[in-house]
C-alpha cells in the first residue's frame, strides 16, 4: 500500500470513516475550496480502487469505501453548485432492462468517477430507448452495460443494437461475470469486462491514458 | 409405477449416489441445474410458471420427458408468486405483476434488518422475525395485528402449505412416471448469507463486520441450530440425498481472507458438520470463484459436501477436493447460450476426459440454466454424456 501525502486521501484508504468526515469538517471551516476536498476524496478512491484490483483490497472495503465516501458527499454536494465542470470524459452507464444488480455497475461507477470521467448513471432494469436517449443527449462517446443474469442476454444485444443504431459512433463495453469474446461478438459490443478494471481499460481505450 | 421406470429410477440413483460417494457408476451422471428453461421447453411463459403451480409442474414434467437427464433440480419456479401476492411482499417482482410476462423474477434487496434489531433477533429470532421483519418486506402485515394482516397471514400460511403440498406429490409422481431422481433434498444456508442476503444485505453486513463484529457472531451462532434443523425440515427428514445450499457472499472477492476466516466460515463449517452427522449431505452450490478458500474446504470431513464447480478454478478444485468430494459442474452458461452445439460437446468431453475419469463427478452447468440456454446445446450435453461418459 503505497502512502499518500494528502492526510485525508491516506485516511480514505485506511477506511477511517471518523477521521475523513473530521478531515472534511475542518477544511470545510478553513476555507478550503470544496473541488480541493473533493479532488483528495477522489485520490484516496482511486487509490482504494488501484489496491482492489491489485487484490490487497476485497469488496469488503470496496463498500466502506463507498460509504464513507457517500456519507461526507451528503455535505459536500450543496457546495458543489453546477458540477466540477473538468472532466477526463462522459460515459454512460447502466444495468439492462430485465436485470436488477447493481453491486457490479456501481463498482465501475465508483471507480471511474474517482478516476475523473463524468459517468451518468441511469440505473436498473434500463429500457434501451433510455440508453439512446442518454447518449445522445450527453453527447457520451462511450455507454457502458451490465447484466448478471444470463437470461438478460437477448436484451443486453438488443440495447447493444438500439445505441449502435441511434449513436453509431457511440463505443458500448459491457460487462458481468458471463462476457467474454463470444458473448461480446454476439451482442455487437465493442469491448467486453468481467472486472471493474477491465471497465476502466475500455475507458482509456476511448478516451486515452492519462 | 411401471416396472421399466421403477427400474430406471433405481438404476439412476445408484449412479448418482455412486458418484456422490467419490465413487465410479456405470456411467457419468448428468445432473443439469435447469429452471426457467423448462419453461421454454413447455411453451409457457414466465408468468405461468410463476402463478399457475400446475403448469410449473408440467414444465417440469415436460423436461424430463424430452431430456434424458438422472437428476432433476426442482420444478423451474422456486416461488409460487400468487403466495407472495397474498402477503404483499416487497422484495420480489415477478413477471405479469411488475415486470413483463417473459422476464425473469426479481429479488430486490434491501436492508430489513437494522443494525439495533441485533439483541432483539439473538434473544428470539422467530420473535423478531414475526413481530418486526415480516410487517416490514410485506405491505399486507404493515400493522399487526389489524383485520388486514391476520386476513393476510391465513391466505399466506394457507397459500404456503397448498404450494408444498402439490409441489411434493407433483414431483413424486414425476419421479415415479419418468424414473428421475432429485439432486437433492431440503435447503439451507451458511449462516453468514442467511443475515447478509434477505436480512441486514450486502452493505449492512459489510459494516457489521467493522462496526459490530461481536453482535454479528452471536447471530450467526444463534443460526447455526436453526439452519441445520431448516435443512432435514424442508427436506421432510430425508438424509440419502443432499441438502440444496446456495452460497453467496463467501465467493471471491466479496471478503478479505482474514474476514472469510472470521466471520464467514466458522458457522457455514459448523452447519455442514451438523448436517453430516445426522447423514445428511450438504450441495455445496459454489456460486461464482471460491479458488483461494479450497484449502479451507478440504478440512471438512469426507464425502460430506458436494462441491458444484462454476467459476473456481477447476484443476485446483479436483487436485485439492477430488477424490474426497464429488465435484459438479462446470458448463459455462454462456456457452449453452451462444456457443455451437460442437463447441459444447468438446468442452464436455473434455470434462469427462479430465475430471470425471476416476469418478466422484456429475455433468452440470456452472450456473443455474435460465431461457437463454439453446435447446441444441443442451441436448448436446446429454448425447456428449451418452455418447463418451461410460466408465
């Protein structure tokens, strides 16, 4: 585990949840921009999701994570009027329509909002029309869509089929435990992902490394 | 019965028993773990099988019929969503009620055990669970004790006792007019998955193991009793087949391996142990990657497990469990969904070649078959285990 030199990016990693929200609290009344405070939240993420994909962290502390991160946004987000605006990217995300799982979806959300796109996250059980909609309306070269269930297949190619249609120039990556090289041929998807870091590849596959 | 199907059935137990006990049958059994492809087979909707009990139990009927298969799993629904509708439950949506006629039903989790309802549910869980957790997943409990809930309670209890009872003589006379044999008998959970799953969720038993471990323990041990005695329970006493359990948040990487040790395994090992020495078998339903945990799985005692191979790796599973472990499994879904019926049969063959060759081995699919399995593949399957798997 590497250590951070911002303390409350380090205390995101260490998963201390009183030591963040004391972290945030006080910078907050220093009169530290909230983007700064956001900005370190994000590194701590980032660094927690860099440790999961590496394996020295599980989903365990994926989730605390998670929730730690949630529960000092509730402060933050009145602060932060009209978005950071700075970007690496839009992409958006969803699971398809006849599936309701989310713990994967929100994994990759997590993991690319801390790696700086802008993800819009459409939710469960998304109709493919919603899928068009959003991308075209955020102008979103990249749309990401999960499926666990096996039997979301025929609607995973639909949805694939619906964007391609709408947006054809629109890249879709998408991802459960089942895609794989065929699975991907057979929806006409232009990458597939069965982890959170093959998501985050796609990502940099369309929108470039850092 | 008929003398050919009293034969037959007989014939099939021996060899699926014979490859649970590690040992070689006349031929490798296939056990395929198939639900709502059933339904496809019968022509129904999803719908149907969900709401009208005889047609569940045709579909199944049906599948046994055209699929020569020695083990059947259950009929393709689990539920008998008119119960569910009876009580109002919020956490499952079923096809024709929310969703659309051919969609698959929906579990919708949620935290509906708080983390302050710890010392009333270690004191009396049934207490809790009556009291506090059944108003809150059903609308129709919402107040107990009002006209609507007692109302509510009568149809759903009644509900639940007319579905067992069809569901049990339904499947018996399967069984006797198609000389099938079931994969296994009873369910139950680790005690880990029974509180993460339906009671505190993914998220609140996450934190529960860093904010109120000691809590989360004793609940787990209060669990222990009750989910071996819901296992020979459910299973109507009998001990000759296994006890269906599936596993959820034990899978990698759900938990740090400091975790698993702690918090997931001492009372799933218990359960399984407790089973074993009333004689009853544990289905060991290994949903996703359990690799790194094979070590810790081998110290159960032998034969007390079967352990259903989906996305373990399976040369680590049969070197560490083989021999003192059935294993089953390990069909990838997708490719009964998209692959060729060619590329189905090398792959079985294959798993006959390299797995099953010293027995101790049942031909299923990694995951439970739902209706985007090709019925080509499937039939592949068989004829691959026809065709190759003689011993």
């Amino acid at each position: 585990m590497a250590v951070l030199q911002d303390e409350l990016a380090q205390a995101m990693v260490d998963l201390d949840q009183e030591k963040v929200a004391e972290l945030v609290k006080q910078r907050l009344g220093a009169g530290v921009p909230v983007l700064e405070i956001v900005s370190s939240l994000q590194a701590g993420m980032a660094e927690v999701g860099r440790m999961f994909e590496n394996g020295e962290y599980f989903l365990s502390e994926l989730i605390m994570a998670g929730e730690i991160m949630k529960e000092v946004m509730v402060d933050l987000e009145p602060h932060l009027a009209g978005g950071s605006g700075e970007h690496r990217g839009t992409i958006v995300i969803g699971t398809v329509k006849g599936d309701v799982h989310d713990l994967g979806k929100n994994i990759v959300v997590m993991l690319l909002k801390g790696a700086g796109y802008n993800v819009i996250d459409l939710g469960v059980d998304v109709p493919k029309e919603k899928f068009v909609e959003a991308v075209k309306e955020h102008k979103a070269p990249l749309v990401g869509m999960s499926a666990i269930l096996t039997a979301a297949l025929e609607s995973l190619k639909e949805t694939v089929a619906a964007v391609k249609a709408g947006v054809p120039e629109a890249k879709v990556v998408i991802g459960g435990p089942f895609m794989d090289e065929k699975v991907k041929e057979f929806c006409g998807a232009d990458f597939y992902a069965t982890s959170a870091g093959d998501g985050l590849k796609a990502a940099e596959a369309v929108f470039g490394g850092k | 019965m008929s003398n050919d199907k009293s034969k037959l059935l007989e014939e099939r137990k021996k060899r699926y028993l014979t490859a649970l006990d590690c040992g070689k049958p006349d031929r490798v059994p296939i056990g395929l773990t198939v639900s709502e492809f059933m339904a496809k087979v019968a022509g129904f909707t999803l719908q149907e099988i969900y709401y009208d009990l005889d047609k569940n139990l045709k579909a199944l009927a049906k599948f046994v019929e055209e699929y020569e298969v020695d083990t059947f799993f259950s009929a393709p629904s689990l539920w008998w969503a008119a119960s569910h509708d009876a009580v109002g439950a919020v956490y499952l949506k079923f096809a024709g009620r929310e969703l659309e006629p051919n969609t698959q039903f929906q579990y919708v989790e949620g935290e509906f055990m708080l983390p302050e309802d710890y010392d009333a549910f270690i004191e009396n869980p049934t207490e809790w669970i009556l009291t506090t957790y059944l108003p809150r997943i059903h609308k129709e409990f919402a107040e107990p004790g009002s006209y609507r809930a007692s109302v509510a309670l009568i149809k759903g209890a009644g509900a639940r006792a007319m579905e067992l009872q069809l569901t049990q003589q339904g499947t018996a006379k399967i069984m006797e007019e198609y000389g099938v044999v079931p994969a296994g008998t009873g369910l139950t959970k680790a005690p880990f998955d029974t509180l993460g799953d339906a009671l505190r969720g993914l998220k609140g038993i996450m934190m529960d193991m860093r904010k109120v471990p000691d809590k989360l323990k004793a609940a787990m041990e209060v669990l222990v009793p009750h989910n071996i005695f819901y296992a020979l329970a459910t299973a109507g006493g009998d001990t000759e087949f296994p006890a269906f359990m599936p596993l959820h948040r034990g899978a990698y990487p759900f938990l740090n391996p400091r975790q698993w040790d702690e918090f997931y395994w001492p009372t799933l090992k218990k359960v399984i142990e407790g089973l074993w020495e009333k004689g009853k078998r544990t289905y060991f339903f290994a949903e996703g990657d359990w690799t790194p945990y094979l070590e810790r799985i081998a110290e159960l005692p032998d034969k007390s497990i079967v352990f259903h191979v989906d996305m373990t790796d399976i040369d680590k599973a049969k070197k560490i469990l083989g021999g003192r472990f059935c294993l089953k499994g390990n069909i990838p879904n997708s490719l009964l969904a998209v692959g060729k019926p060619e590329e189905v049969r090398d792959y079985v063959k294959r798993l006959i070649d390299e797995y099953a060759a010293d027995g101790g081995f049942v031909i299923d699919a990694a995951a439970v078959v739902q209706g985007d399995a090709k019925e080509e593949n499937i039939r592949a399957v068989i004829e691959t285990v026809l065709l190759y798997g003689k011993y």
